[in-house]
C-alpha cells in the first residue's frame, strides 16, 4: 500500500450511560486490560503515524499513565479533552491533527474507542478506500431484515435488505475534505441535528460520496453490560 501521511482519532471521551458501570466504560478491564488498550494497539500496530486520543478532562491523567506509557504507545502524540457529543470530540481532534501539521493531501481515520475488535486487516482496507475514495466507513451488510416503523410502532415499509449496512469505526477521510466539513457543520447549529457519525458530516456538508468498506461482524461497539462477556470471548478467541 501507497504510504500517506496518516492520523487517527481515538475517541474516548463519552460518558458510557448505558453501561451503568462503577468504572468509566473505555478504563473498564476486559482480559485484563482497559477497553480503551485494544484500539490503541491495533493502530500502534497499524502503518498510521499519529493518533490524538480524546478523553474527558479528568481520565487525561490515567489515560497517559494507564494507557499510552504502560503499554509504550509511541504513536499516542497527544493526549485532549473532548466535549459534550461525539462531533465535538472529533473537532478537537481535527484541531489537534491540523496544529501538528496536517494538511493538504493528508488523511484521517477516526475510530471509537469502544470497538475493542478492530484489526489490522480493517485498518488496512480503511486506509486504502481512504486514500481512493477520500471518504469511507467500515460497514457489514446486515444480517437482520430492517422496518422502518412509524410512530405508531407498525411497519411502515422494508427496504431490501441487499442495501442495508450497519455501520462501523474506522471510517477514513482526506484530511482537508473531513476538516471543511466539520467546519461548516460547527458553523451552524441546525447541521448539528442527528449527527451520529462522521460519514455523514461527510456527506451533508460537503455532498460527498462515501464509500462502504468491509470491516467484521465482530467489529462491534461496546454498549450495554452483556456486550463485555461477548467482547471478552471474541478477543479470547482472536489469540488461538
Ligand atoms: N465519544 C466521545 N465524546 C463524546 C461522546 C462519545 O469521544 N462526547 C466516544 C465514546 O467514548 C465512544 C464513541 O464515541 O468511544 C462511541 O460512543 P458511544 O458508544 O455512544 O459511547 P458513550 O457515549 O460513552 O456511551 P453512552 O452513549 O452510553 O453514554
Ligand atoms: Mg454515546
């Protein structure tokens, strides 16, 4: 694969409600080691140069010496505060990105810190619809025939299933388009309505096509209390 000046944000500064957990979700111990590990090893292991890792004001601390100087992260450059939603997480993380140098012909992969599975081979087929496409998202088709409902809980029509994705972290962008279009979104509070990832900042502000990359099925997103056992024995697995 062509090399390109690469970034990553690795998000982690959400609250995790819907895990009712004493320990914040991203520090809670899977196998042994903090949710937040898994990620952070894949892309340290991956051929990006550079993660930003975003994390509430108070984990900063925890996350330097839990994460990045424990486990020797070299990549890991900086360490910031994110906010309130998602978007804003990923702004700062944009921000950070572009007062290290990145630019022009530039490229980003933004990533949950809740989705432990990610591997290199994910990371690898990110990268390259990134660099040919300049805007992708990780994705598997889905398995489950999908209603749409209307507000009275009763089908309202099923869209062929042949054209449904669940959509998934990593997802890749030039860096420049990503950076003009959360721009124009943080601009403008009512492009802010129902952003839930960065594909579709993508594809509402700058009307860009974005391409859907394979990822795993077992790429899944670390929610509820029962998504640890499951997380747990996929990584289990993943070592034999
Ligand atoms: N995230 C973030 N900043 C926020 C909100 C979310 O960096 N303001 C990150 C989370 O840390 C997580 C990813 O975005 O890695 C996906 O979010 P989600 O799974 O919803 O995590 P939480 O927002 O922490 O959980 P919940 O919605 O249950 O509170
Ligand atoms: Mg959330």
């Amino acid at each position: 694969m062509e090399e390109k000046k690469t970034g990553v944000i690795l998000l982690a500064a959400g609250k995790g409600t819907r895990m009712h957990s004493r320990v914040q979700k991203q520090y809670m111990l899977l196998n042994g080691r903090p949710l937040l590990y898994y990620a952070a090893a894949a892309f340290e292991q991956s051929p990006v140069q550079d993660i930003i890792l975003v994390t509430g004001e108070q984990e900063i601390d925890v996350c330097r010496r839990g994460i990045t100087e424990k486990y020797g992260f070299n990549k890991i450059k900086r360490i910031i505060p994110g906010g309130a939603e998602r978007y804003h997480s990923v702004y700062e993380g944009l921000k950070e990105l572009q007062r290290l140098g990145y630019g022009k012909g530039d490229y980003v992969l933004i990533h949950d810190g809740a989705r432990p599975l990610v591997d290199g081979e994910i990371i690898r087929r990110v990268m390259e619809d990134a660099y040919r496409y300049h805007a992708c998202a990780a994705g598997m088709p889905s398995k489950d025939t999908i209603k749409q409902a209307d507000r009275n809980g009763f089908a309202e029509n099923t869209p062929d299933r042949r054209f449904l994705w669940n959509i998934q972290t990593p997802q890749g962008f030039s860096f420049p388009l990503i950076m003009e279009a959360y721009e124009k979104m943080m601009s403008c509070e009512e492009y802010q309505q129902g952003v839930t990832d960065d594909a579709m900042v993508a594809e509402r502000m700058a009307g860009c096509r974005v391409k859907l990359t394979e990822g795993a099925y077992q790429n899944m997103k670390v929610t509820t209390p029962e998504d640890i056992t499951v997380a747990e024995a996929l990584l289990h697995s993943r070592l034999s």
